[in-house]
C-alpha cells in the first residue's frame, strides 16, 4: 500500500488521471504583430528565441531592419522532414512575414544592453514550409546538455531523438 502525503487544501488525483502537461511552461510566449495569442495559423516565439536572434543577427553584421530569419522546411532527416532556419535580407514574394519583439529588451547579461536597442526581429516562411509550422512556437534552450534552437510544432506526428527532424 502506498501513501500519498498532500499539502493543506488539495485533494489527491482519481486513480488513472494525470493532468497533461503544459509544454510551454515556464516560457514567454511572444506574439507576432497583428496575430492572436495561440493562434492557429501563425508562428510564435519565445523571449530566449527573440533573445538570441537578436544577438546572432548582431554577431553577424545584420540590422534588424536590413533583414531577419528565415524559417522553413526540407525534405529529409531520419523522420521524413528537417527544420532549417537562416539569416535572409528579405522576404519572398509569397513569405509570410512576423514581427516580433518591438520595444521589448532582451539584455544579455546584467551589465550587457540588447545589441538591437528594443527593435522588432522578423521572421519570414514561405507558403509551403508554412503548412507545417503554422502554430508552431520556436524557442531556444540552454542546458548543460543542449543548446540550440527547439521547434514546439503541433503538426508533429513523430520527431526523431536530435529535435530537427519530424513527420506530419
């Protein structure tokens, strides 16, 4: 027999039930200009991503207003489809385009200032990698054990263990 000890005021779970879990705890989701926050046809990030966009497009030499990350998809990976994410001047005729992040800091460090002073980031998608990273959130994650880019994509049926490749 196992005993469950609760705090004051909670009662224990019906036997077979857990509560699912939230995969954006703990996360600041930030929401494209001119979007719904969870909407389902737009791309969302988080402020770490924002955050180490802005410091790579520094790194890099690219004003926020002279260019912005492309997000998309391609055929391959051990699941079927890989993420791929770079740095373009511009949109595409067709590109969606979201804007993130204007006026809100991202300081580096305590004594570091946010090297793109508070300006928006964009993210541009073409039409076709857009069917499949509608709703998706991009985060970045630094552990001991990992740090890059992490793609929370609910059009994902199956990822394979490295996170950059997924079926839909």
């Amino acid at each position: 027999m196992s005993t469950t000890l609760l705090q004051p005021g909670t009662t224990a779970p019906k036997p077979g039930t857990s509560a699912p879990k939230d995969p954006f705890a703990g996360m600041t989701l930030l929401t494209a200009e001119g979007q719904q926050p969870r909407a389902k046809q737009a791309i969302e990030i988080t402020k770490n991503a924002l955050k180490r966009i802005r410091v790579a497009m520094a790194k890099e030499g690219i004003s926020p207003s002279a260019g912005g990350l492309r997000v998309g998809i391609t055929g391959g990976g051990c699941s079927g489809l890989s993420y791929n994410i770079r740095f373009d001047t511009q949109p595409r005729e067709r590109d969606r385009t979201f804007v993130f992040g204007a006026g809100i800091e991202t300081p580096l460090a305590t004594s570091a200032q946010d090297p793109s002073g508070a300006q928006p980031i964009r993210l541009f998608v073409d039409p076709k990698s857009f069917l499949y990273l509608a709703g998706m959130v991009l985060d970045f994650e630094e552990t001991l054990m990992r740090q890059g880019f992490n793609f929370i994509n609910p059009n994902s049926t199956k990822s394979c263990g490295c996170g950059s490749s997924f079926s839909a």
